[in-house]
C-alpha cells in the first residue's frame, strides 16, 4: 500500500486512483525505478534536466538523431541540423509525426500535404490539434473542428 500512496501538501497522505491517467501506474517511489534514475543520474544521463546543462549520453543521442533528418539544417539558416530533446508525451508524438511526414515528402517524393500517417483506433497521444485529429474518440475532437483526413486509423 506505500506505493499507492502520493503525500499532499499538508503532509497527509491519500490514495491515488488516478496514476496520473497511467503514466505512474506502477506506484509512487517504486525501488527498481528509483534505482535505475540513481544510476542513470550517476552515469551522466540528464534527460530531463535543462537543455543548457552538457550531457555527453544526450550529445552523442542528438548527433545521431541530427544525421537521421537532414532536412533540419535549410530551415536553421544552413548552420548544421539542431535537435531539441523533449520530455512530454505529446511532444514526442508530434515530433514522431513531423519527422514522418518529412520523410515522405522528403525521400519518397509524397508530395507535401498529402503523407498519411498510420494510427492505431482507442489511441491517445495528448490534447493538442495533431493529437485529436489522430485520435478515434470523437468525444475527443468535437467542438473542435479538427479534421483526421491524414490518418489512417483502421489497425487494431
């Protein structure tokens, strides 16, 4: 039950039923979890500390990433690719759907506005536009006037 458990501001302690919609549902403060951050953190992985701060693990992910996507250099003014790693889910997602997108046009010669994008159906991805317009909830996307025409939705 410990791990169940999330402290509040005053210091009590209550029941989290909700995980943080799943994202932390194997508990709060799980050791194995705990642990593998400590010797992340001690091996000079900084994910998720500033970008400011120089971690050589981050670097080296970043060159290779930046060699992958070549098509980043032209919009930096031709100074070399840049990489901006980031730590949020959605973040992630349209990132993913960016890269895709430019690779089709890019390197399969799918003109520019017409690259599909393969979804699974009962996905979530976050709130933003790319990730309603993604999703098969159309609770999700009503009111909204989001279209889903670039995603092809039909895998289980």
């Amino acid at each position: 039950m410990e791990r169940r458990l999330a402290l509040g501001n005053n210091g009590e302690k209550t029941l989290d039923c909700l995980a943080c919609y799943s994202a932390v549902n194997q508990g709060h403060h799980h050791p194995k979890i705990v642990k593998a951050l400590i010797d992340a953190l001690n091996g000079n992985y900084a994910g998720t500390v500033s970008n400011v701060v120089f971690s050589g693990a981050r670097a080296l992910f970043s060159k290779k990433i930046a060699t992958m996507l070549p098509q980043l250099g032209p919009r930096f003014g031709n100074c070399g690719n840049k990489v901006l790693q980031k730590n949020g889910g959605v973040e992630s997602f349209e990132t993913a759907v960016k890269a895709c997108k430019a690779y089709g046009a890019l390197k399969k010669g799918i003109p520019d506005g017409l690259q599909h994008i393969i979804v699974f159906r009962n996905n979530f991805h976050g709130r933003t536009f790319e990730a309603l317009a993604a999703s098969t909830n159309k609770d999700y996307r009503k009111f909204f006037g989001v279209r889903n025409d670039v995603y092809i939705n039909e895998v289980e």
